[in-house]
C-alpha cells in the first residue's frame, strides 16, 4: 500500500510544506509458498545426507581393530647354585612377597672348570596383565657375561612359552587372581651354564646382564630397569694349575728332607 500526501501549513505568515514522502508495507524479500517447499525439501535432504554420513563413519569404525592394553607387572630370574636341585629366585619387577633383588644381587664367588662349583641360569617368570583386544604372545629372556669394566658383547636368548593363567602363584609364593593376569616363562631346565662362558687366570669380577620381554599384539613390553637392565655380579677364581700342583709338591719333598736329615 501507497500513500501521497502533500500539506500546506501558514505560520505567522511563513508557509511550511512538507516534502512528499513514499511509504511501502511491502515486504522486501517476500516468501513464496514454492520457495517454503523448496527449503522444507533441502532440509529433508540434509537431514537424509547426515544420516547416510553417520552410518558410513560408524561403518568404517567398527572395521578398525580395537586397542587393548597389555603390561608386565612381574619377572623373576631363577639360578641353580653349586649343584643345588632346587632353584633360587631373584626379583627384578617385584610384587607381592619382597625377595632378594636381581640388580642388586652378589651370587657368590666359584671355583671356574672345577666340578663341585657351579652357577646355572634356570629359570624365570614374567607375569603379564591383558584387557580389551590385548594378547600377550611369548616371553624371552636375554643374558651375557662380561668382567667388570670391559666392553660386553651380544645377549644370549633364552624363550619360553605359557605358564598358566589366573590364579596362579608367582616365583616368590604370592598368588595373582587378575581376570587377565597371566605367568610365562620355564619354572627349571633353562640349564645355562654362565661358568662355562668364561676362562679364567687369576680371581675375576664378573656381570651377569639380565632383561625380560614380553611379546603382544600390542608390542614388546620390557622388563629391564627402565633400560639399564639388572646387573648381578659373581667372582670367578681360577682352579690350582699344574704348575701350582709341582710347586707343592716340591716343597713338600723338601720339607720331608729337612726332616730326615735332623
């Protein structure tokens, strides 16, 4: 709608007029119902788009694998000593029943090549926890012998497969009950002889370098002392040579000698 309007005013003798002005109540932009149509139509459109979308997404979600979480909570290092028939256990990740410390650990001073002295590595444990799509798949021990403050060379492995699953008693006599608690490694004939890696001439210091792993679909996990791994020490003296032996004999012989003649 459209008004014209023109006033002539008369004010102490001056005239006033007031302009012409154009007042239109159309609306500028003005909504056809086609348009509405048109724009309920693309709603219904996006809406249907997102939820085509929202399927895909939870498609392409549910073909990716699942992440679990596996972890070592134990490991323990078993040693047969001087002919020993039972195994002594040492602790490197402790839980439960404090026992001596692998990194720590003194194992004693041997005899090198003489029988009766020996120093068998023959057992270890790893204790393993495992949640979700977590799967622990083996256990591995890794060793070498070095004389303190020289270069060591390449670890020795030694592999073990499953122990036992939840509940089981652990090397150091505590039990573990978790639902995914699992224990891997060999409880005895491991057999690795560590005197026979050595050759000794005069008294030695020697490090016996351990770490443990436990294999996953999820990676390795270490047990190794945040990476410095446990480093147990022994002394290895050597056994009487040959020439010791005459030695004694000789001065045996002389002192039977002295004897005879007073």
């Amino acid at each position: 709608m459209t008004t014209n309007s023109q006033t002539s005013m008369k004010s102490s003798g001056c005239p006033i007029t007031a302009s012409r002005s154009k007042i239109s109540l159309n609306n500028p932009n003005p909504l056809s119902v086609e348009s509405i149509k048109g724009k309920s139509k693309n709603m219904k459109l996006n809406s249907a788009n997102q939820l085509v979308l929202t399927a895909a997404m939870a498609f392409v979600f549910s073909m990716l694998p699942s992440h679990g979480a596996v972890s070592i909570f134990g490991s323990y290092v078993g040693f047969k000593i001087n002919q020993s028939v039972s195994v002594s256990w040492y602790g490197a990740i402790e839980w439960g029943t404090d026992i001596q410390n692998l990194g720590s650990a003194s194992l004693g001073t041997f005899n090198w090549s003489t029988n009766p002295d020996s120093l068998i590595l023959d057992a270890f444990q790893v204790q393993t926890a495992k949640s979700g799509g977590g799967d622990i798949t083996g256990a591995n021990l890794y060793y070498r012998v070095y004389q303190q403050g020289q270069t060591p060379g390449d670890f020795n492995q030694s592999a073990a497969g499953f122990i036992a699953n939840a509940p089981f008693t652990a090397a150091q006599g505590s039990s573990a009950g978790g639902g995914g608690d699992q224990n891997w490694g060999i409880n005895s004939g491991l057999n690795a002889n560590i005197l026979s890696t050595i050759n000794v001439t005069v008294p030695t210091v020697y490090n016996l370098e351990i770490y443990l792993e436990a294999t996953s679909n999820e990676g390795t996990q270490f047990s190794n002392n945040g990476g410095a791994n446990y480093i147990a020490t022994f002394t290895a003296v050597p056994e009487p040579s040959s020439a010791s032996l005459m030695g004694l004999g000789l001065a045996g012989l002389l002192a039977l000698r002295r004897i005879r003649k007073a």
